[in-house]
C-alpha cells in the first residue's frame, strides 16, 4: 500500500524472504535507507500542509505566470484539460532514460508506468514565498500537477508519486541535493491528495519541492522500488 512508508515494495522481496541488510552492500543499504527517510519526512509535510491549509483563508489554485519554466528538452504546449489552460505546460518530450527494467517500468515523455499504477506529469510551475500555492513556505518551490491511474487491484493514492521521485539540484560540489518536500501547492486536492484510486481510475494531485536556489535546474529522478532508477527529467528555472 503506497500509503505506507514504512515498507519497502521492492519487486521480489516477500514476508518469507526479507531484505538481509547485513549481506548487501553498505552504499545499497544507505541509499535504501535514505529514500525510506525522505518518505517519511514527505509524508509529515503533506500532513503539514494540509492542516495549514485547512486553517488558511481564501487562496483558489495557483496560478502560474506564462513561461514561467520550461523542461531543458521539452518544447512546452498547451494542457487543454488543465483548470488554468493558459499557463499550463504539457510534460512531453524526450528525458534521460534508462532502459526498461526487467519488470516492465519506465520513465518516458513524463510518464512512470509500472505494472501497479501510472503517473503522468501534466505541468509544472516555480512559485514565489507568498503567493498563491506558496502561502506558508520560507522558499520558493517548483510544484508538478500530475494524474495517477490505479492499473491493479492494489490500493493505490496519489502520494504513490513521493514513492517513485526525488528533485534534485546540483548546486552542491561535494554532495547529493535532495530537495524536501513542500506544502500542497493546489487547494483544490486537499481533499483528495490521499483518496483511494479505483483500478482503471485516474485522480489528479500536485506536489511541491522547496527551491535551494532559483538559478540550478531541478533535475526530477523516477525510480521503481527504493533504489532502481528508471529515468530523469531537468527543468531550468527562470
């Protein structure tokens, strides 16, 4: 169940047959332990989130400035189902991709696909401390709108997304930049941000990742399980 960090979904690993992470390598069992924390505290801010928010007045959806950012390989067009037609941006175009792995998921022209669910990025914006979809944050953020479609009989919610993401940014020579996660950026899922997806059903949501700098590219990491990468995508900042 995506709703669960606690437990570590990797392909292949059952109650019968658990991970030995004393016979895995050290670095393996780092990184899988550290992408377990950064659900964690995800989950603790989307909590966050919406409790503020819950307690705020007024703010609608955000809106974004047009061209706000652009994908480094994407040419940016139109979402006409988005609710804010003329400032969307359609996530499609060629990313840096791994092959497929041996259990089918990949990452391509933003879209994750596993055998369990799929995740499309639909558009995405930076947004200022202070303004709409940014009210309580000390940073500013860039945020994704994104469907998820249940393909199983498994629950499935839209949180699945901080599951299979990380936002980086390389502005650090000596180490690895994990981008936290922010407060949700659109109201209009507060309700529904953790709902449960029927199969065959598609809910929207949006996350925010808060900004180190607004100058280096923020570089979107899919993974399948706590360690498999499938593909990435940058965004430039403007």
């Amino acid at each position: 169940m995506y709703g669960s960090p606690d437990v570590d979904r990797r392909d292949g690993d059952t109650a019968e047959n658990p991970i030995d992470s004393e016979s895995e390598p050290p670095m393996l069992h780092l990184l899988r332990s550290m992408r377990l924390l950064r659900a964690l505290q995800a989950s603790v801010a989307l909590s966050a989130g919406l409790l503020l928010a819950g307690c705020g007045t007024g703010g609608g959806t955000a809106e974004a400035p047009a061209e706000t950012v652009t994908v480094t390989v994407t040419a940016g067009t139109e979402d006409p189902d988005s609710p804010d037609e003329a400032d969307s941006t359609d996530e499609t175009g060629e990313d840096s991709q791994v092959p497929e792995d041996a259990s089918g998921s990949t990452f391509q022209d933003g879209v994750l696909s596993t055998s369990e669910l799929r995740i499309k990025i639909t558009r995405h914006e930076v947004i200022d401390v202070g303004a709409p979809g940014n009210e309580y944050g000390d940073k500013p953020v860039i945020a994704f709108w994104y469907e998820t479609t249940n393909l199983s009989d498994d629950e499935v919610d839209p949180s699945a997304f901080i599951f299979h993401f990380n936002a980086l940014q390389d502005n650090n020579p000596d180490a690895i930049n994990e981008l936290e996660v922010g407060m949700l950026p659109d109201d209009r899922f507060l309700e529904t941000q953790s709902e449960k997806i029927k199969q065959g059903g598609t809910v929207e949501c949006a996350i925010a990742y808060e900004l180190d700098d607004t100058v280096t590219p923020v570089e979107l990491v899919a993974y399948e399980g706590f360690d498999e990468v499938l593909g990435s995508a940058v965004y430039e900042l403007k």
